[in-house]
C-alpha cells in the first residue's frame, strides 16, 4: 500500500510523492488542486461509494469500525 501521508503540510505531501515516483513537474499542480480534487471525488462516487470505500479500508487506515460515524458525516461531505 502506498504512503498516507499528511495530506495537510504541503511539504510533507509533496515529500510522499516524490518518494513514491511522482514526476516533480506534478507535484506542485496536484498539491495545489488537492483541495479541489477530493470533493470532485467524492461527489462523483456519493455517500454509498465513499461510505464502501471507507469500510473496505478501515483496517488498513486504522479507522477501526466507524462507519456509523461516516454514514453520520457523508451527506454533509457530499453536496
């Protein structure tokens, strides 16, 4: 599985990505649009599509079982 890393601090997120091959003229574009991509996302898959997604990988991401919580927070997510 790939590094998950702190989508948050832009410079730790470029880091991942130049650790994990992505071609440095991307990097900035696709920090900067970040932002923007994961409600894209989100949106195209909608709450059921999310919500299978963040089951499938609960374990992997230590969530744990949190998908009444995520059932919750969705339809405010999604608009």
């Amino acid at each position: 599985m790939a590094i998950r890393p702190n989508v948050f601090d832009k410079r730790v997120f470029q880091d991942a990505l130049r650790q994990q091959g992505c071609p440095e003229n991307f990097i900035e574009p696709a920090t900067s649009d970040y932002r923007l991509f994961v409600p894209m996302v989100f949106a195209e898959l909608g709450e059921e599509g999310v919500l299978r997604i963040v089951q499938k990988q609960s374990s992997a991401l230590g969530l744990g079982d949190a998908t009444s919580a995520w059932q919750t927070v969705l339809k405010y997510l999604i608009s």
